[in-house]
C-alpha cells in the first residue's frame, strides 16, 4: 500500500532528510587518506545519539541480508557498491567510497548516498560517478505528478546507457515514509509511460548505482556488501523526494558545508 504524505508530513521528512544530508557531507570531509571507516561508522554513531534519532539500519533484517545489520551507515568500497559493512580498513589514495544512510526522526524517515573519491581521482572514476549524479537528477526531474513511475525508471536509464554502463534490476530505488522500504519499487530501467501514475503525497527514494562494466553483483561472504561480480569500480547517488504539485521536491539536498553547520 502507498501512503500519500499531507505537505506537514513532508516537512516532517524533510526535518529528518537535512539531518540525513548534514552527516553525509560530515562524512565526505572525514573521508581522506588513512582514515578508518569504523572512524566514519562511530562519528554517525555519535551524531546519531546526539539528535536524538534512529538509524534504520541497526538490526535491519532483511530476506536478502545475512541479519541482522549492526551498524548506522554503508560503507562500501571501490568494487563495492551496496551495503557494506564498515569495517577496519583504512582509506587509501584514490579509493572510491560510496555512503548509505537512512534515520527516523520523530517517526518519519530519510534516506540518501553519495559517492566521493579519496585522495588524488581517477578520470574514469569520476565519469562513474558524473553518470550516477546525472541519472539521479534526471529521474528526480522525471518524478512529475501523472507521470509514470517508468518515466522516472526511463530516465535514469537514458543517463546511464548514454554514459555506456550496464544497468542492474535487482536493486533499485523505493518508497519510503514511517519505515525505510515501502511500496513501490522503483527500478533503475524501464518504460516511459509505463507504470504506477505519480501523484502528489508520494515520497520516494531515487538511488541510481552503477559498476563500471557489468550488470551482475554478488555477495561478500559477511552476507551483507554486494560488489560488482568482475571487480570493476562502482558508483551509487540516492535521495528522498516528495512528489508535490508544484514538481519534485528533494529532502535530502546537500547544501553547502558553511549553510548547513549555520
């Protein structure tokens, strides 16, 4: 079932999504060469208690996970792209790092990534990460009421065959509103026109994520990190968006570090 959200209750989300946007750029000036990612993992930690807030990804436990999940954010690195588990491992020059986060604030959730480089960045990895950013953008553009949800699919999809990468369907985007995943899913490839007509209320969260050559992604034997099965780098962009009449809303927007600490 989908719950359309009263415009109060997306400002609710959206209280929580600037939280959520907040710890992520935190997170992408921490990032840097010999840093530790259970460093990363304790500054959300702390962050967390400090609000007040709940992450939605401790003691998450999913059919597809090895569960349950003991920790705040995802972490996954280089060939890695969803669902990492942070862990001891110190960042190195030129390693790509992809960040997940989802928290409930007052009953009312967010989600988003984002993609930095550490260190000195390859040229391909930042085409990576442009196609994942510009397949994020235009699926938002896309989340228009009485379009489709296979307008928004569509779109994402235009991006990333446009940049010549391959394109994964078993995750993908999803609703979200009191809990982290509701109705609908939201794949990364479909058909314009096609689908679940999009009305105003709908709150949904885009996540765009490619490897650089291959569709196909498989499993760490922690139960929990998916990489790109022929180790090639990857690249993942995800945000809560509320449909409005007035267009797409973003709730997770980075704004700039100095505005956001203000």
């Amino acid at each position: 079932m989908i719950e359309l959200k009263s415009p109060a209750e997306i400002e609710r989300m959206r209280t929580t999504g600037q939280f959520v946007a907040r710890i992520l750029s935190e997170l992408g000036e921490l990032a840097a060469v010999g840093v530790n990612l259970l460093d990363l993992e304790h500054h959300v930690r702390n962050r967390i208690r400090e609000r007040g807030a709940r992450s939605c990804y401790w003691d998450y436990a999913p059919s597809f996970g090895s569960g349950p999940f003991r920790n705040v954010t995802c972490l996954s690195v280089n060939d890695a792209v969803l669902h990492g588990l942070p862990h001891d491992y110190a960042l190195r020059d030129g390693d790509i790092l992809s960040m997940d986060l989802a928290v409930e604030i007052d009953g009312w959730v967010a989600d988003s990534a984002r993609t930095v480089i550490v260190g000195t960045p390859a040229e391909d990895d930042l085409r990576l990460l442009r196609a994942t950013e510009e397949a994020l953008t235009a699926g938002i553009e896309a989340a228009r009421p009485d379009n489709r949800l296979g307008d928004v699919s569509a779109a994402i999809e235009a991006v990333a065959t446009g940049y010549g990468y391959p394109i994964n369907t078993e995750f993908g985007g999803h609703g979200l509103g009191r809990t982290m995943h509701e109705d609908p899913h939201v794949p990364n490839k479909g058909r314009a026109g096609r689908g679940l007509k999009l009305r105003p209320g709908m709150t949904l969260a885009l996540e765009p994520w490619l490897a650089r050559t291959t569709d196909r992604i498989v499993f760490d034997p922690d139960g929990w990190t998916l990489r790109s099965a022929d180790g090639s780098r990857t690249a993942h962009s995800e945000h809560t968006i509320a449909i409005t009449e007035d267009g797409p809303l973003v709730l997770t927007e980075r704004r700039p570090h100095h505005a956001a600490s203000a």
